[in-house]
C-alpha cells in the first residue's frame, strides 16, 4: 500500500459529502474517490441484507480504484454493512465507519449520561449506538429517534426556512428527547440542519456532529499505518451510481466546493 493512493468513501447518496469535505478540510493533500450509491437511495428505508450487500459492492470498487483505506459515510451503511466489510477487506485496507468514532468521542468525555441519537429508520432499529454507548459505559442512557423526513427535506433544498424549522422543531421537541444531555446527528445529511437544530436548543445541549470528528479518526488511522499523502495537489473523482442533475445540483451543498459527478453504474 502506498501513501499517495487515495481515500474511498462512500455513502448511500450524496450526504456522505458532508464526510468527505471534512477529511478534505482536515487533510487537503488527499486525494479522494467518493462514491454516492444514488440508484438504491434511501439506505434508511432498506433491509440489512441488501445494504449489507451494496456495501460489499462499493468496498470492492473502491478497492479496484486503489484506495488505502475506505470510509463508510453512512450510518445507516455502518450501522448493517460495516461488519462484513471489515471482515472482507481484513488486513488489505482499512474500513473506517462513521459510529464507533463518535461513541468513542462521547465515550472519552466521560459527561454525557443521557444521549439523543435522531437518525434514519434503519439505523435507529439497529440500536448501534445504544448498544456501542452502552457497552462503554454502562450508565448512558441513549433515546434514538427516527426522522425519516429530515433527508428528503434536506435532499429538496428545505433547509433554513419555515418548513424545515417547523419540521425540525415537531421531531425535537418529542418526549424521547426532552431530558437529553447531547444530541448524535446520527445521518451524513444532518450537518446542513445543525445550525437550525443549534437554535432549538439554544446551546442547552452539546450537538454531535460526527463529520469533524471522523475526519480526525481517519487522519490517525493513516498515520499510524503512515499512509498520509505528502501530495501537494489531488484530485478527487465523485462517482454516483444514477446520475441526476438534482444531484449535480445539491452536491455542492454537502462539499462547500464545486463537485463533478461521474455516472459508474457498478449494479449493470
Ligand atoms: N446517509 C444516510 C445515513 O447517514 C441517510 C440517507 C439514506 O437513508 O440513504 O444514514
């Protein structure tokens, strides 16, 4: 493995983006391969084999594209997949899921006891993070909550407006979540609405955004392999699975960049 070969990630869509603009942020002189499995969106609504299937699928794209280690930017994908590709790829590559990081963080600061996770259906029926928080420290108490509008909504460009706070606020304001101490935007889309999540709360809470954190997580992982790029430019390659100019469109939203989307349908 060489250090200059890039880092794949992937996602169930475009959210993961949110991931990979934070690695990007973090680690410039990388160069990045991400992979949006736009044709089988949403992760959230599907079955734990078929995800956990698409997940072995990418995993061996991107290790055909030569990455050096592959990041699963999709809780719902870490949540069912990550197992089975870890398990897969064994000592080949790296697989860096976006969950364990942020139960480790939460975990370390050793102050939250009672953690609000909002996710997608599927990863809150998982229960990841409360059986992860949990088994770190056995006196966090996790309320998941499923807010399966918040994607399509965030994915439709509904976002700082009335819509998404009247939205936002109906979810928060359930009686699972009324004695949280910290908040896991437990979906790769959620960093777009933190700033309107941060208002509802009025900094009552500490919301966990797990994209810095991740970034960080992969930075160490490379180093300790001493797998980080000493490139000085890199260029990245966006490939989606069904290329739509909604997508094109949106995509930058998640990068805070321009982003090219190449259609590579690997399904045919
Ligand atoms: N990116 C997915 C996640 O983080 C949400 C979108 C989907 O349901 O596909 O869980």
């Amino acid at each position: 493995m060489q250090n200059n070969q890039p880092i794949g990630i992937f996602d169930s869509g475009i959210g993961g983006l949110t991931v990979a603009s934070a690695i990007h942020k973090l680690l410039p002189q990388e160069q990045l391969i991400y992979f949006g499995d736009t044709a089988h969106l949403p992760y959230g609504e599907k079955s734990p084999e078929a995800i956990k299937y698409y997940c072995l699928k990418i995993g061996q794209f991107l290790a055909q594209k030569k990455c050096k280690a592959i990041v699963i930017a999709c809780n719902t994908a870490s949540s069912y997949g990550f197992a089975d590709l870890n398990e897969f790829m064994g000592d080949k590559l790296p697989v860096i899921n976006v969950i364990d990081p942020v139960v480790n963080h939460l975990i370390e600061q050793k102050i939250y006891k009672r953690v609000g996770v909002i996710a997608t259906k599927g990863t809150v029926k998982s229960d990841v993070y409360a059986q992860k928080l949990q088994s770190g420290d056995n006196a966090i108490e996790v309320a998941s909550l499923a807010t399966p509008l918040l994607v399509p909504m965030i994915e439709e460009g509904f976002f700082n407006n009335s819509i998404s706070k009247t939205i936002i606020n109906s979810y928060l304001s359930k009686p699972k979540l009324k004695k949280i101490d910290s908040l896991v935007l437990g979906c790769t889309h959620f960093p777009l609405i933190k700033p309107e999540i941060e208002a509802y709360y009025k900094k009552s809470i500490y919301i966990v955004d797990s994209a810095a954190i991740v970034a960080q997580h992969v930075k160490e992982v490379l180093s300790k392999k001493n797998l980080l790029s000493d490139k000085l430019e890199a260029k990245h390659h966006f490939y989606v699975s069904d290329f739509t100019h909604s997508f094109d469109k949106t995509a930058q939203l998640f990068f805070h960049e321009k982003v090219h989307l190449e259609e590579q349908n690997i399904w045919k």
